[in-house]
C-alpha cells in the first residue's frame, strides 16, 4: 500500500560557485538520453517505464541498457532482445560508451559504478534503492526489513556517488507499509513497482528534483548487507518465535531456513506462526524441542520465548520435501522423545 511522498528539503549546502553551475544547468531543459544499468526483476519495471516515456515523446529521447550477458537468467536482457533496446555488456562497457548519454540510471545493478563512469554524464546518475535512506543502506534492503521486524519501508531515488553504495542525495522518497504476514515477494514485487514510478517522476522533472535535494544523515544509517547461508541458519535457543516466522518471510522464494535434526540438515521450505498465540508463562519445552499432534497432524517446534511455529514443508538430508506428517512418521516417531530436538 502506498502511504505517501515525502519530497525531500532543498540543501542547505550550496555554495556560490555551485550556484552559478546549477543555473547553467537546470536553463539547459531538454530531451534525455538515458544508460540504463540493471539485471534482475527489480531493475525490470523502471527500465519498462522509461522504454514507454521514450515510445510516447516523454522527456526520453534514448535509452540503451548495460547488464551482463553471463546471467543465464537475465529479464533485462531478455526484455531488451524483445524491446529492440541496444545492450552492452558491463564486462566490456567503457566510459567512452556513457559519454554519449545524458543521465545513468542504477537500478538493482550489483556492481559499484568506477568514478569514470559517473563523470562522464552531464545530469549524473540516479538509483533506485529499495529502503527509506539512509536507513538499509546495502545489497539486500528488502530481506532485512522483513527479517528486522520493520513496520514499514519505501523507495529511495537518490544520485550516485563514487566509491560509495547509497550513500548519495535523496531526490524523493515513497513510503509503505509491511504487512505482518507480508512475504518478501510481495513487498519486492510492490518496491518495484512504486520505484519506477518514482524514477520516473525525478526523471520528467529532474531539474526540480536536483534543486531540492537532500543530503543523507550517516549517523542514521543502518545496513542491509549480502544474505548467505549463515543467515538463514535457525538458532533456536536465541530465537523467538516471531523472529523465525520473520526470517522466514524475509527468504521465502530465495532460499530455505536451515536447522540439523540427528546430524543432518534440515531445509524448512514452509512455515506458519499464529501471533495470537500467547507465551506459556512457565516454559514446559526447550527452545529447539519438536512435538506432533497427532490429532490436529501438526508439527511444531518451540522457540527461545517458549511459542510455537508449525513447519508445513520440509527435507532432510537433501532429500524429497516432506509434509509434518511425513516428516513424524519417517523420522520423528522413530526417535526417544528425549532426542526430539533441531539442534
């Protein structure tokens, strides 16, 4: 759900000279040409937005897009081939190439832009970052929101810097919220979303944008770095029920919680938690302890505040995903009750 725009303060920053070079530049309002940096799902619908701005006499007047040619599974690329956008590969892209275009558009790129790259566009280059900077600076903003527990995130379209990951000036933001039972593909597919609208706003009025930005606050950042297999390794002695259904929310579609049952490792593919649950007073259960109800074909696993989640898929071993029902019967009820722990 979108709640809002916050458009950002005019910098208080501005010296005289810098002045005199802004009024040059914002006189100069004309048609853009645009390099487009981006690979994956996220990058799609900004790149989509402004491939349509070109086709309807927008403030586009050229678009190319640099991506890589080695993912096998590259929806920017595909969408170029089909689109008839030129393309050209980051391995072998050279500044010459940027040189011929206005503006450089960063969208879920992965590569850190070299210095030479960002002089040589004379409106500079914009990014669409998926958190409400300088909160989430960092590779994976989405997953950590969810994993963290936010309340609510947003798109961030801030100008690039050299030598540094979103840590630019913001030129707008957009808020939303984060449904409690919110699953990382739906808040990504929606930040995408929103993030091409906004792009395209900052780039139809981008004088505008430019005279009001807003400089980042560090002592405000926090940070949202790669996910790696240790993320998504459950500790159940130091987790909360919440927190495991959080984290699992934050990886579902890209990756599997991970916990051992008997020394092998356990993949949790599918998760419930009911919030309504109230925590047991006295703790009859060890955090980790797994239980069946045989009644009700649950299994549950409690955790460090003594609640519960319900694992509906899982494997072992590497093996065929099974259901909670599968998974007591062919392992669990075979085990002493005393041993009936993920580790």
């Amino acid at each position: 759900m979108l709640l809002s725009r916050v458009y950002p303060r005019p910098s208080k920053f501005r010296s005289s000279s810098s002045t005199t070079s802004a009024q040059r530049f914002f006189s100069n309002v004309s048609r853009l040409k645009v390099l487009f940096f981006g690979t994956d799902h996220f990058s799609l619908p900004s790149l989509k937005i402004i491939h349509k701005n070109l086709i309807n006499n927008g403030r586009v007047e050229r678009v190319e897009v640099v991506t890589s040619f080695k993912a096998a599974k590259n929806p920017v690329k595909q969408y170029s081939r089909t689109a008839g956008i030129t393309m050209h590969d980051w391995t072998s892209c050279r500044p010459s190439t940027a040189r011929t275009f206005d503006l450089g558009v960063v969208v879920s790129f992965g590569h850190l832009i070299p210095e030479t790259f960002i002089n040589s566009f004379d409106r500079g280059m914009l990014n669409v970052h998926a958190s409400l900077l300088p909160k989430l600076r960092g590779a994976a903003p989405i997953v950590h929101a969810i994993a963290n527990g936010e309340k609510r995130t947003g798109i961030s379209i801030m100008r690039i810097k050299p030598k540094q990951f979103d840590v630019g000036e913001i030129l707008l933001q957009s808020e939303v919220n984060i449904g409690r039972d919110t699953l990382m593909p739906q808040l990504h597919d929606q930040l995408a979303a929103i993030g091409s609208d906004c792009l395209i706003n900052c780039i139809e009025d981008l004088e505008s944008y430019y005279q009001r930005l807003t400089v980042q606050n560090d002592v405000e950042a926090t940070y949202a770095p790669k996910i790696d297999q240790r993320f998504a390794e459950i500790r159940w002695q130091q987790a909360s029920a919440v927190s495991v259904y959080d984290r699992y929310r934050s990886l579902y579609g890209l990756r599997p919680l991970l916990t051992t049952f008997g020394g092998e490792v356990v993949k949790i593919f599918k998760l419930s938690f009911n919030r309504d649950q109230a925590a047991p007073q006295v703790p009859t259960c060890s955090a980790g302890q797994i239980e069946y109800s045989k009644r009700d074909k649950q299994l549950l696993v409690r955790c460090s505040d003594g609640r519960a989640v319900e694992l509906l898929q899982l494997s072992i071993g590497g093996k065929k995903i099974l259901t909670g029902q599968d998974f007591y019967n062919g392992f669990l009820s075979k085990v002493n009750p005393s041993e009936r722990y993920f580790k």
